[in-house]
C-alpha cells in the first residue's frame, strides 16, 4: 500500500478541526457554568488500557483507561481531550471504560463501553454513542455489569462494529456472554448461539473481530476471543447463527489480545494468567505469540525469546499490533517481566524474526545500551522518579532516566504513519515518530504522548495561604508540590516516595508541611520548606487515616484505620497514645488554638474534643448524623460536618451543630478566600442541593448555594475538594481516576 499524501491528509484533518470547533461552541450554548475548568497539570499517571487509531481518519485516535475514562486525540491540537466527565456522584461506576469501538464506514461515530465494577455493590454498565466523535453522547443502560478496573482489563477490543453491516455491533462481557445490538446500540441481547454464555475460567469474551469479505451476500467470518485455557478462539461464517472452535489453536493459556492483518494473519497474544501482577488478576509467569493464517487455517508459533535467546520464559505477552500499510510488520509487548523490565518486539517478517527496542540486559542483543530507545519524560519528569530516583534531585530529574515502562497492555501502529507508534503503560503512554530507524539498526527516539490525559486518583489536597498554592497525596505516584498548576512538577513526586491518605500544615507556619502514612507502610514524611524537601518519620501501626498539625506547628495527632490514636510534639520522633477517643476515628486540628484537636466518630454521631494538645479528648455533641468533620480557618472552634442528611455547623468547639437547611446530602467540603463581599471563607460543596447533585458554592455561609460546574464536568467520584485561601473563586478537586481538576470564576460577582 501507498504512503498517502500529505496533502491528501492534511485537508480532512483541517475540517475535523472545524468540525470540532463548531460542534463543540454549538453544545456549550446549551449547557453552561460561571467556571472555567482544566486539569492541574501532572500528566496520565494511571494504567492505560487501550490505544485505539482511527482506521479511517489520519490524526485521529482514542485512549481508554481503567478508572479514568476514555481521550479523544486530535492531531491539529496535539492534545488528548476527555470524554467521559459526564457522569455525577450517582453514577460514579460508569466512568471507567472496558472497550472502544469505532465506526468505519461513518467515521464521526464512536461507542464506548462503560463500567468499572462487576462487585455486588456496583452497578449495571451502559453503552455511550456519539455521532460526533465524542463530543456528545448518548446513553444505553445495559442489563449486565462491566468491569474496566478487573482483572484483563488491557484485553481487547471486546466491542467492535460490523464494518459491512455497521449497524450491528457485538460486545464481549466478563459474566455474561456475547452480546449483540443491530440497531446501531439503541438494543442489545445475548447472542445465546455463542457457546460461552456466563463466567469463564478467565475474564470472560475479550475480544471481536470481522474479516471482510467481497463474497456476495457480505457475510464476512466473525472471531471472538475468550479467556479460557482450553478452547480461547471461536469463529462464524454465517452473520453469527453458529459459532464454532477454531481448529488447531494454542492450549494451556489464555488469550490477551489480538490484531488482524490486512493479509488475513491473525495474531493472538496469551499469558498463563489473567493479569497483571498487582491488578487482581493472576500473575504472569509465562505466555506466547501465535500467527493464524486465516487462509490456510495453519498456526504459527512466532513467540520472541526471552533475554539471551532464551526459549524457557517467565512472563506474558499484553498486546499486539500490525502496521496496516506493511502487513508483514507486527510489534508485541510483555506483560510482568518485572527484571529486566517490560519489552517491545517488532518483527517485520510476521514473527519469524524480531528485534527488541528497549529493556534487555547487557550482552542479549547487539546494539547500543537499552538496545534501541531513547528517553524523553520532561513533559512528565516523575516517570523517572518511578523508576531511576537516583536521578532526581529536589528540584529536577533527568528527563533521560525514565524507564521503559510496566504494565505494557496497550500498542498501536499509526495506520497512516509507519514510523509514529505509541504504548501505553501502567502510568502513561509512550510514543515514536521515528520507530522505523530501529530497521536500519538506529536509535529511536520516545516522548510521552499523554499530553492531555490526567487519570490519578487523588487522596489528600492542601491549599495552604503561603508558599506553593497546592499540595497533594495520590494514589500510585505519591503525590507533589505543585508550584506551577500548569506544568508537571520538575522535581518528580514527592520523596520519600509513598501515597499519603492525609496532608495538614501548620496554619500559623505553612513551612511546616506534614503527609500522613500510606498503606504500604506506617512512615509519614514532614517539610519544612513548604514541601519542597521531605524528612522521613515513623508512624504507629493501624493503617492510615490522618495526620492532624496544630496551628503553631508544636503538636501532632496521628490516627490510625485501626487502632488508637496518638500525639508527638517531637515532630514524629515518639508517640504517645491518645486518651478518650474510639479506635479509628480520625482527627483534625483547629486552625487557629494550637492546643485545640477534634475528633469525630460516626458509629455513634459524637463530636470529641481535646484542649491539651491532643493528649486526651473529651465528648462534646452526640446524636450526629455520620459524616465527615471539617475545621475551618475562620474562626476558633469554627466547625463543619458533612453528611447523607445535611450540612451542620457549630461555632461552638463542637458543643452543638445547627443543620443549614439548604444542603440535602453533603458528601464533601472545603474552604476558599472568602468574596470580596463578604468575610466568610468561600465553602464549596460536593453533593446536593435542590436535587441536584453537583459541585456548589455559598459565600454567606451555607444560607444559598450556587451551582458552580456542568453536565460535561462532573468527573464521578469526587474526594477531596478544597478552595484555594489566596484566589477567590479558585477550587480545587480530586477526582478518583481523572487527577486535580482546577475551577476558576469567570466572574467575581455575586452568587445571589
């Protein structure tokens, strides 16, 4: 096939941008806020599940992960775009996306999979389609559950489109069998002539593929993968009326991922487990690469050798991808090789032969050191911390450190570009512009090509009223100290490196910054540069909960999951347990008496003080709602709790709450620079008002609230979420899977 012109290339491209632009002005008239969103800038950060080009339109690509939805790339911005922020509180388990299908004979229309949990407590999945490339959508409820965050969730794709009959599409589910829609996804049921019509021994149908055919009627054979070790690939002949087991196939592990050449060679990855360590599923300790050539109905075992050719392995294969333009061309990725570290093959004879591009050890393949890559994480320089900490300083790291990655579950081939090719790994995506010098034995050159994705899930935020404007906790990367909101932090996550439940700084001496334990162990970390340098301390044991600073900086409370609190005035050196407090309850600080710590304990709704330091603690109100406790930085004793039944508030030390009245459930809430109007500190609010679960905010404490965010940005999930003590209308949230979101006032007028 011929390299299209660029030219031929350029012009669609041009109006897709138009198209985007148009369509995008011409959805915001109808639904709209006073705030500006964006992301604080970290970078991915979260497991990338899927990379999907669009086979049609050149510069056109789709990302899912697993708890941060689904991307959009355009290529005239060079930046992903989410599509997925338009689910609420309510519907939190749909932002995850299991699978990605795009329609190649109308190529604006997009499918997306959606659920994250197959758990009891989770709910039943839907099918989002959009005729604009994501930019709307809507909404088909499904009787059945997905799980985008289970085991096998880089597996795919398991939703695909007929591309000789688009309006039929078939979706491959965990639990449930195969399923079917003809009316462009409008309907769906179970195809009850599959042969697999409930759980596997493995993750369920993981992928459907067509094979086009120019036969009259245009019945084109239909192959469906499943997660068993016995029988791993079906075919039909027959528009899906039968279904048969492909003769000859592999036995003995299971399939991961496959792609289908146009030369009619099918490539299918497997493991001898579901995958991948540390996700659920069963850890990889060996796998394979088959060929099926569909004409001939022969397979091929075209697995790559391990390190220093050898045949015996220790690990998987996660994904597969053949360049469309030279069928002969396939690449493969592995899938827990923890030592040396996760490795693309690329072969372009069909897997007879392969080179490996960048994690084999000295001496198991000619070439440079790390065989043929070459780094570049400066638009994300924690990637080196992950991975090479010794090459980062307070300040900066080596953007050339980084490591090749882990989790490597997602791979394509541009279609239109032989030489840009990308990966996704469990924290970001990698890509190329030039792979194909590695033909000639040259180095290739990667960058992260994530721009735009942000899919942490944050644990802890603090905005403290001097030094950087935002501190945070997340999950899997630790956390930052964000002093530019629009730039990944140059020095890396915060060392030493764990993920902080909790963060609290002296409100009289914000230098003094605290991160609570994580749960990988019970050591905390303090700064007294304002968290631009961490020195570590021992915790107690129990699991984390929170950190909790007095004002002048002299006294810490540290409570456990599980287990009695306890007090340090040797900033962590000792610890000496509390007295008067129920295990497990957490503690805040007052903001302004240093002698002052609440604590709160849901089981029997009572508010407990101590005006010792946190030494021994008193009961003060009972009967409460369970909730969470907030101190405010307005006044001594200044108290919030928010619950499922309101908004309560005493100014009282906790002696008595009033219930506001204007608040129906109160999931979180945080404090800001109060209006210029106003002397209060500005409360923003996760949860509902009016029957509206949204984002809010009330400058006149809690009497009136007003609605602050929209129906495309609602993000799921959303814990913590603070304002920012120096900008008035500035919020901050945290989102479980789509990173910080920053709010800003477009206006500074009034919310009445």
């Amino acid at each position: 096939m011929k390299h299209p012109c660029p030219h031929a290339l350029r012009t669609p491209t041009l109006l897709l941008a138009a198209a985007f632009a148009f369509l995008t002005a011409a959805h915001a008239q109808f639904d709209h806020s006073d705030y500006s969103w964006k992301n604080v800038k970290i970078v991915a950060g979260g497991f990338i599940t899927g990379i999907i080009p669009h086979p049609t339109l050149p510069g056109i690509s789709y990302v899912r992960t697993d708890i941060g939805g689904a991307y959009r790339y355009d290529a005239f911005s060079k930046k992903w775009t989410p599509l997925t922020d338009i689910f609420n509180q309510n519907d939190w388990n749909l932002t995850g996306t299991e699978s990605i299908a795009v329609d190649p004979v109308d190529p604006a229309r997009l499918y997306l999979a959606q659920g994250t949990y197959t758990e009891t407590w989770a709910g039943k999945g839907a099918i989002l389609r959009s005729r604009d490339f994501g930019i709307t959508f809507d909404r088909i409820n499904l009787p059945i559950q997905l799980g985008s965050n289970e085991p096998g969730r880089y597996s795919g794709e398991r939703l695909s489109v007929d591309p000789q009959h688009h309006n039929i599409l078939y979706f491959g589910s965990r639990n449930n069998g195969l399923w079917q829609s003809s009316d462009f996804g409008s309907n769906w049921h179970q195809v009850t002539s599959f042969p697999v019509t409930g759980p596997t021994s493995g993750v369920g149908i993981i992928f459907v593929v067509f094979q086009p055919t120019s036969r009259k009627p245009l019945k084109e054979t239909i192959y469906a993968g499943v997660s068993d070790t016995t029988t791993g690939l079906y075919s039909s002949t027959d528009s899906g009326a039968t279904w048969q087991p492909v003769a000859g196939q592999p036995t003995g592990f299971y399939p991961t991922h496959q792609a289908l050449g146009p030369d009619g060679s099918l490539y299918v990855t497997y493991g001898d487990g579901t995958g991948a360590d540390g996700m659920g599923g069963q850890r990889i300790g060996n796998g394979a690469v088959w060929k099926y050539n569909t004409t001939t109905a022969v397979w091929t075992n075209i697995t790559p050798l391990g390190p220093w050719w050898n045949p015996t392995l220790y690990y998987g294969f996660g994904a597969v991808a053949v360049d469309r333009q030279h069928p002969s061309t396939v690449m493969v990725s592995t899938l827990d090789r923890w030592w040396p570290g996760d490795e693309v093959y690329r072969s372009l004879d069909g897997g007879s032969t392969w080179v490996a591009l960048g994690s084999e050890p000295a001496g198991s393949e000619a070439g440079p050191p790390y065989n043929f890559s070459l780094r570049d994480d400066s638009l994300s320089p924690y990637l080196t911390g992950l991975s090479n900490i010794s090459a980062c300083s307070t300040t900066s790291c080596d953007p050339t450190a980084a490591s090749f990655g882990w989790w490597l579950g997602a791979l394509a081939i541009d279609p239109f570009d032989s030489k840009h090719v990308s990966y996704g790994t469990g924290a970001t995506i990698w890509e190329s512009h030039d792979l194909t010098n590695v033909d000639s034995k040259q180095m290739v050159h990667w960058t992260v090509g994530a721009d735009g994705i942000e899919e942490t899930a944050i644990l802890a935020l603090v905005s403290p009223p001097s030094g950087a404007h935002l501190i945070s906790g997340i999950g899997d990367i630790g956390g930052f100290r964000h002093d530019d909101l629009s730039v990944s932090p140059h020095a890396g996550m915060s060392q030493p490196f764990f993920s902080p439940l909790s963060i609290d700084f002296a409100q009289n001496n914000p230098n003094l910054t605290v991160r609570g334990p994580g749960w990988s162990s019970s050591a905390g970390a303090y700064s007294l540069d304002n968290g631009i340098s961490w020195t570590a301390f021992t915790g107690i044991a129990g699991g984390p909960r929170t950190i909790a600073v007095s004002a002048d900086g002299a006294h810490w409370v540290l409570a456990p999951n599980s287990g009695t609190p306890a007090w340090s005035t040797d900033m962590g050196t000792t610890w000496t347990p509390v007295t008067g407090v129920p295990s497990g309850d957490p503690v805040i600080s007052d903001r302004f008496n240093p002698l002052k710590f609440y604590a709160f304990d849901s089981a029997s709704g009572t508010v407990y003080i101590s005006k010792d330091g946190g030494a021994t603690f008193a009961a003060a109100a009972s009967g409460l709602p369970s909730g969470n406790l907030y101190a405010s930085p307005a006044a001594e004793g200044d108290l919030w709790l928010a619950t499922s039944s309101g908004l309560f508030h005493s100014t009282t030390s906790g002696a008595g709450f009033n219930n506001l009245g204007t608040v129906q459930q109160a999931y979180n809430l945080g404090f800001g620079k109060a209006a210029p109007w106003g002397n209060y500190p500005a409360l923003y609010l996760s949860g509902q008002v009016n029957n509206t679960p949204a984002i809010f905010r009330s400058t006149d404490e809690g009497r009136t609230w007003q609605k602050i965010n929209d129906s495309h940005h609602q993000w799921g999930a959303v814990s913590p979420i603070i304002g920012d003590p120096r900008i008035f209308g500035r919020v901050y949230i945290g989102t479980n899977g789509r990173g910080i979101i920053q709010g800003d006032a477009n206006s500074p007028g009034s919310d009445n």
